[in-house]
C-alpha cells in the first residue's frame, strides 16, 4: 500500500473489550478532522472480526455486511462538528479480537452529497488491560563457525580465513553457460543487496582467486561440492541447480565476510559438500487479497533463489480478486478485480474509498516465469475452485444456477454462495477454457487447484445441484465436490499436468491418488492421513508455516492467530517429517513456506511477519536435522535480504 501524505480529514479509533459480549465488543470512535460539519452520512469499515449479530450494536445503525466489509450509519439527526467524535458499540462478534491487527483495517465515508472519502484508522488498543508490545523474537545467536551461509549446507568442513578475495573470477575456458550462471548470480545478489561489491568478475583480478566450475555427473541435480585453497576455489555441480547454488553459496561467504568482518570470515581451506533434504521446498504467494507489483513478485522469486527455495506457489485466485488474464473472459480481470464503495464488488481488507483493481497480464505471466525458470525456481500456479470464487460469479454470472437462494450458505471467511457449482454445465466449459491458456503460461507439470474450504451446505439450495446428486446417486456437499474435482482431474490429465490442491480434495471419496499431490494445511496429523490413503504429501500446516500468523501473544503483536502463536524459533524447529512413519516417508516431497495477505497492508507488515520465518522454513528444506542449530541461524539470518 502506498504511503498517504494528505492530512487525515476522519479518523477512526477502536477498542476491543472482552465485555459486552460472548465474543466482546468493538467501541469505535469517529473523530471530524475537516473543517465542516458532516451529517446524514455512513462509515464503511473493513475487518477480520466481523459482526454476526446485526442487532447488538449501540449508538449506530447496522446496514449490511458483505464478508469482512461493515457499513453503520449514525443514529438520525446526529450531526458531527469539526473537531467532534461519534462513538458506537459493535459486539456480536464472530470471534474474540486478541491482536492490534484485529479490528478495523480501512474505513470510508459515504457523505450526504453521494461521495466517498476515505477514514485513517488506527490501531486496535485494548479497553480493560495494558496492551503489552511483543519481545524480541530473535536471540543474538552464537556461531561454531563463522560463515554466513543459509540454508546452513549438509557438510561443511573448512577453516576460516583470515581475510577474503576482492572477488571469484573464472579460470581460462571456463564454459559458456557457466559464464552465465555466475553473471546470473551477479545480477541476483546486486539486486538483492544493491550497493553491495560484486562477489564475482569475468575477468581476472591480481587480489581475486580463481574458481574453476566442473559439471560431475554421479551429482545430484541440485548439489554441489566446493574445494578451498590458498589461490583457487573448486566448484563441482550436478547440474544447473547444483552450479547455481554452489555460486550463490560462494557469494552468501563471500557478502557475509564483506559486509561483517568482525563476525563473518571466508574459508581458507576445506570443503562443503551439500544437497538438498527435500525436492520440494516452496513458498507461496496470496496476490488475491492484495496486488503485488510485477517487481515484488520477481524480487520475492530472488529472495526464495538466494534461500535455494525451488518452488515458488503463486495462488492467483480468490473471493476478492481474480488477478489471471484470460483472453476468452476479460471479464475476469475488470470486473474480478474491481473493488469499490459502489462495486462491482465491495471493498474488502486495506481498501477504502478509491477503487482498487489489478492483475497480471499474460504477457506479465511470462516474464515472471522465465524469471524463475533462471533461477531455478519453478512457478506452480493456483486457480482455487471450487470454493473461493465470490468474485469469479461477479465476473461471470452464467456460472450461477439462478434457482438457488443468493445466500444459501456462507463460506468461513463470510462470503455467501461463493462455490462454483458443480451442477452448472458452463462451470467445465469455463474451466476447459482457463486450463487451455493456463498450459500455455506455466510449464510446471503440477497445476493447484485449492479445493479447500468449501462450506458445509454449499450447493444443497441448488435445484441443479440437487437432480445432479440424484441423477449420479451421491449425497451431500463433499460428494458433489469430490464429484467435481474428479472431472477437474480428466481435464489436467487429458493436457498433461498434475492435480496439486489443498487436503480438503480428499474430502467426500477424494480424487485418485496417483499424479495427486496434496498440501496439508489444517494440521500436522492431516499430512500422515493423506499419505497413508497414497497420496503425494507437501507439508505447510499453519501451526507452523503460516506466515500471517502472529509470532507472540502481545496484543500489538500483528497478525492473525486462528492457528495459533507461531514464533520463529517454533517454526524453525517444527519438523515435517518427525512423526511420519517410516513406510510413507517416500511420500513426503517436502515442506511450503505461505503467505496469505490479509494482514499485509504495507511493506512493513511483510517484512515483519514474513522474516525470519522464511529463511527458517528455507533451512527446514535443505539442512539435514541433524545440522540445523537455532544459535547459529538466529546470528546469520539479519543478513536475509527483504522485500
């Protein structure tokens, strides 16, 4: 979100109280910063603690809701001077707030004259008890050896110099691609730390020290060996990966001894020795629930490269926004994407008063892709179906049996009838469609489809629903999906991809195991039920690898908790694999970092919340167990490069 300079002409201020409900109770002031009196308006605020009991508000009258979106208008004949405050009292609450980030993320007012104009909004402060600031999360931290790698490698056995070379050069008939991976390793590191000296020349430099680059063939793909000596550095690879890691490697000792000499040396002598523990180490990008520019994606892409993270997961679709092009539904990414006081669809987290839009472009897709694709990342997309889709049945209208009642059901996050029915001939007909350009756009062989979070109840006030599931002899909202996502998969086979999905696609009979890797989100033990039925498991539970998720009980801690208090030393220890038998371990492909958006409005709030998180899910990945050390990570990882 960008700064805003103006002067705040309304503000909005906000306690939380445990009293004055099951759930508490939200006291809200509206202060008239303006130099006029105001009258016969409406506030609209947005937030994740939302109202289900329009009746228990005081001194205001509730409007509507659409999800996190709450409209109130003060009570008749109030008038609010220059310099005054309306207060009012929302309980009814889904939920307790228990941090900062709980209550109102943006407001707007609807004046009397028709027009819209933004509120500033303060943090949430606890009514009844101190608002305690959260500790320091990261221990100074304490090295064995002071190099300043991370992911810390599988084998390392080196001696540290006492100084380091101004830079790696290649020897004499160096080839032509490994010339390239080091001036792609240049380019990364002088765009992720950008007034940083070059760790590597072409050219030869009378205080450098020559690297010589050996492809070795009884290498895994993705490791790579490092000799040290006096004068020359020796680097093996498997393949491109490999090469590529063992560069960035070199750069991360020789940055690290560049930039914190008192506490970081390059190696004199020695080896490293290093692969990867898992094939699957990812990250994920929610961009639904807020844009990031086309830069922030590719420098996310650098920073998971700098972190020898390989999957970059980029979840393009949700209720409150469908950020893909598609050619045959521009529709998709005007009125998908469009949110505004008078719609198409309404404002949800961090908008106000101005329409707010966005979405890539093919063309955008593309370049992000071969980004990646340099850097040895593949980009795995995500369209989440069928669940999640409020703003695809604003864009796209026919998908919707119009015989169904509009709020039939509600999904958790309150959008209601927000599931593409299964019911719908158009719905596979849009669907073939999407797929056919998606293809053509991500050469990964897996495509996620979410199936997550599909509501109880949904499609059963369908009368298409309803003669589907007695024309097929199925019962029931996880049958009809189970039904569903087993057609989604003929479509993925028939153009040769893989179904990747959330746990919940094993819900109601589930879709064959085989080509089927699913994510377990809800909880550890989800991972080990999914492996046992056969299927390929990546772990992400939110106990653990959800970076929205606050990293301390102090209420001006952000975040959300759902899944509880997730601090970094808690994340780096968790271990995917500490409670899978030995039997299914071949089923475990590895571990996902996520980012889902709705807490983060500002750069500031990504920063905090995703790091040091990241790179602690980024050593899970690689390290071996036995080598992960949370004195020695909590010392290098000021050193990871932000957002």
């Amino acid at each position: 979100m960008a700064p805003t300079y103006a002067p705040a002409l309304y503000r909005l201020d906000g306690t939380w109280s445990p009293k004055g409900g099951a759930n508490g109770a939200f006291t809200f002031t509206l202060f008239n910063l303006s130099d006029q009196p105001i009258a016969d308006f409406s506030l609209a605020y947005t937030s994740l603690t939302r109202v289900i009991d329009a009746e228990a508000v005081t001194n205001a009258r509730f409007l509507r809701r659409n999800a996190n979106f709450h409209e109130f208008a003060p009570p008749d004949g109030l008038s609010l001077s220059p310099g005054e405050g309306w207060t009012f009292t929302v309980s009814g609450l889904h939920r307790p707030a228990k941090h900062c980030t709980e209550g109102a993320k943006s407001a707007y007012l609807t004046l009397s004259d028709g027009s819209f104009v933004d509120v500033a909004v303060s943090d949430l402060l606890l009514a009844d008890a101190p608002s305690l600031p959260p500790p320091v999360l990261l221990p100074k931290g304490k090295l064995d050896l002071p190099f300043a790698l991370q992911p810390w490698p599988a084998e390392i056995d080196a001696v540290p110099g006492d100084g380091f070379p101004v830079v790696l050069y290649p020897v004499e008939g160096t080839s032509t691609d490994s010339l390239k991976a080091i001036s792609a390793v240049t380019a990364l590191i002088r765009r992720l730390f950008e007034s940083a000296h070059a760790p590597f020349s072409l050219i030869r430099a009378p205080e450098g020290r020559a690297l010589s680059l050996t492809h070795q063939a009884d290498l895994g793909k993705e490791a790579y060996r490092i000799r040290f000596t006096d004068d020359a550095v020796d680097l093996a690879f498997g393949d491109a990966a490999g090469r590529q890691y063992g560069l960035t490697t070199l750069a991360q000792l020789l940055e690290g001894a560049r930039s914190k000499p008192e506490t970081f040396r390059f190696p004199a002598s020695g080896t490293i020795a290093d692969r990867p523990r898992y094939g699957w180490r990812g990250c994920h990008l929610d961009v639904s629930r807020q844009f990031y520019p086309v830069a922030d994606v590719m420098r996310l892409i650098d920073i998971l490269a700098w972190l020898k993270l390989n999957i970059f997961h980029w979840h393009l679709t949700d209720d409150e926004a469908w950020r893909l092009e598609i050619k045959a539904f521009p529709q998709l990414t005007t009125t998908g994407v469009l949110r505004a006081p008078q719609g198409p669809l309404l404002p949800q987290l961090g908008n106000g008063a101005d329409p707010v839009g966005g979405f890539y472009s093919q063309d955008d897709i593309r370049a992000i892709v071969a980004h990646a694709a340099r850097l040895s990342v593949e980009v795995v997309p995500e369209i989440d179906i069928p669940g999640h889709n409020a703003a695809t049945l604003v864009a796209l209208p026919d998908l919707v049996d119009g015989q169904e009642a509009p709020d039939s059901y509600h999904s958790v996050q309150g959008f209601p009838n927000n599931a593409l029915n299964p019911a719908v001939d158009f719905t596979y007909t849009f669907l073939e469609t999407v797929f056919d350009e998606m293809v053509t756009l991500f050469p990964s062989e897996y495509l996620h489809v979410g199936g997550d979070e599909v509501a109880h109840g949904s499609w059963l006030a369908s009368p298409q629903a309803k003669a589907l599931m007695e024309r097929e002899g199925i019962d029931g909202t996880f049958a009809l999906q189970s039904y569903f996502l087993k057609r989604v998969k003929a479509m993925l086979t028939a153009r040769g991809k893989k179904l990747a999905g959330w746990n919940e696609v094993a819900h109601g009979g589930g879709v064959g195991a085989e080509g089927t890797l699913l994510m377990a989100w809800e909880n550890p033990k989800v991972g080990i039920e999914l492996a046992e039925q056969g299927y390929e498991v990546v772990m992400t539970p939110g106990q653990a690898y959800y970076l929205d998720m606050v990293q301390d009980d102090a209420f001006q801690e952000p975040g959300a908790s759902w899944a509880g208090t997730v601090p970094p030393g808690h994340t780096y220890a968790y271990e995917a694999a500490g409670d899978f038998p030995d039997a299914l371990q071949d089923r475990l492909k590895g571990v996902q970092a996520c980012i889902w958006s709705e807490h983060f409005l500002s750069r500031g709030y990504f920063n905090r919340l995703v790091f040091p998180r990241l790179p602690a899910i980024a050593e899970a990945a690689w390290t071996p167990r036995a080598n992960k050390d949370w004195q020695r990570f909590a010392a290098i990882v000021p050193l990871c490069p932000k957002l």
